[in-house]
C-alpha cells in the first residue's frame, strides 16, 4: 500500500439531510453519464443506516427526477446473512426506503442471496451474478459504475471489518466474514477489495460524531488496514468521492 494516501474529493455538509440530498445528487448524476455513456447505469449499494435518507430520496420523484429504473442495474455491496425480510437484512433497508416507493422492477435488483446453505455459498452465488451482469475491467475484473460504501465507527466498509480474512481476499470477488466488533452480530457476505477497487467511481456517506476519529485515521493516511479496513479502497483509475457531516468532519482540518 503507498505510503502517500491518494488526494482525497471530499464534500462536507452541514448536516445529515444535506448530505442525504448531496449523495442523491451525486448518483443521479453518475447514472446520467453512465447511461448517457454506456446505456445503463450499474450502481452497488451500501448497508447500514446512513444512506437511507439518500434512497428515499431517490425515490422521491417530488424530490427531482428519480433515476432511470429501466436502465439501472442495482446490486449490494455487502450483507447480512439473514432473510431478507429480517430487520437487519441490507436488502430489508433498500425495498422499504428505495425498491417498494419507487417501485424498481425486481428484474434490475440484484440482490445478495441469504436462503443459501452458508455465507460462503451465498458469496459464491453473487460472484456468478457480477460475472453474468458487469462489464469486465482491465485485469477481468467486474466493474461497476458506482459503488456506495459507509464508514463503521471502527473504520471497516462494507463487510471488510478489522483483523478478519477478508481484509487480505485478492481473488474472490465475493467473500463471507464472520461479524466484525459492531452490531449485528451475525455472518456477512461483502464484495472484497479487488472489485471495489475496480470501481469508476467509490462515494463514502459518512455522518456522525463517532465517525470523525476512523475518518481523520483513514483520511490523513494514519491508519494500517488492519485496523482502519477504509484505507483499502484505493481505485486504480476510479475516483473516491467522501460525503461527510459536520460531525464526522469534525476531527479533520479542511487542508486536507
Ligand atoms: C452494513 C454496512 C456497513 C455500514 C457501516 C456504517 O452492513 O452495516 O455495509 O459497512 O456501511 O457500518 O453504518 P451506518 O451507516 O449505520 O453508520
């Protein structure tokens, strides 16, 4: 890993909503040059709680235009190995606040399969789906256009958690972690480094107080994958785009 961290595209907000509204400007737009570009727009999802704001918005119509459903390709970046209609399923979070009030046609929703026998299959399973639905980058990567990732309080993205195997995962696509230190203590499936870094372009919703210390860590390059797993998206010819708060930017001087 160089040791000089990449200059980092970062967009504060003052708060919560404004982020929200920030980040759905920014995937509308992806979407308008990808299909604009390329006919369809494939874009990766984020779990957790952060983006839910942005997802509704998208799927506000009053809220300017939603996104394309037609040509938008959606996929999860990482997930819960639990039924989907469970409360802590990623994929639960998306239909209530994005699938359902936008009504996105199930054929364009690409979820993260959990009915499976182990996170290992189910991994397994959504590696055959990236290859079957993604163009493929240099190396034979698959590559999406937009890819949304959080923040954990202890610096992990997506399901790539601190000091567990998957940190180090260069050739599968799609890998199963046991839980990292934060709720919900259950298995996860996520996508690994190699295809997040394969990526045209990575957008980080960051909001909160008890994200400014894992951001500084992984902004001002004081942080080892180990320990702050953030550090590890590094797209090869892909942008890094971070949507933070106040709160979470708190920790930072505006340099940098
Ligand atoms: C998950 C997410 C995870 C999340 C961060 C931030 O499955 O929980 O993929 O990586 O993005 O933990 O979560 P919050 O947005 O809830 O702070």
């Amino acid at each position: 890993m160089s040791e000089n961290p990449p200059s980092w595209n970062l967009s504060v907000s003052p708060d919560g909503e404004r982020l929200a509204e920030e980040a759905a400007r920014r995937i509308r737009q992806a979407a308008e040059d990808a299909i604009r570009q390329r006919g369809r727009f494939t874009l990766a999802l984020a779990g957790g709680s952060t983006p839910e704001k942005s997802y509704r918005l998208l799927a506000d119509p009053k809220r300017g235009a939603g996104l394309d459903w037609g040509k938008t390709f959606l996929f999860f970046g990482d997930e819960r190995f639990v039924p989907h209609d469970d409360p802590r399923s990623n994929y639960h979070m998306v239909q209530r606040s994005l699938l359902a009030p936008a009504k996105v046609p199930p054929e364009r929703v690409f979820a993260i399969p959990t009915d499976t026998d182990s996170p290992a299959a189910s991994a397994s399973l959504y590696a055959e789906t990236l290859q079957q639905q993604l163009e493929v980058a240099p190396g034979g990567l698959p590559r999406f256009d937009l890819i949304l990732l959080g923040l954990g309080d202890d610096g992990h993205t997506a399901s790539l958690f601190p000091g567990k195997p998957a940190l180090y995962e260069t050739a599968a696509w799609v890998t199963s972690s046991p839980p990292g230190m934060l709720p919900p203590p259950v298995d996860r499936v996520t996508l690994t480094f190699p295809v997040i870094n394969a990526a045209r372009q990575v957008l980080f919703l960051v909001a909160g107080a008890g994200k400014a210390q894992p951001l500084r860590d992984v902004l001002k390059g004081q942080a080892t994958l180990e320990t702050r797993p953030a550090v590890g998206v590094r797209p090869a010819d892909g942008k890094v785009v971070w949507l933070v708060d106040e709160a979470a930017a708190a920790g930072l001087d505006r340099a940098t």
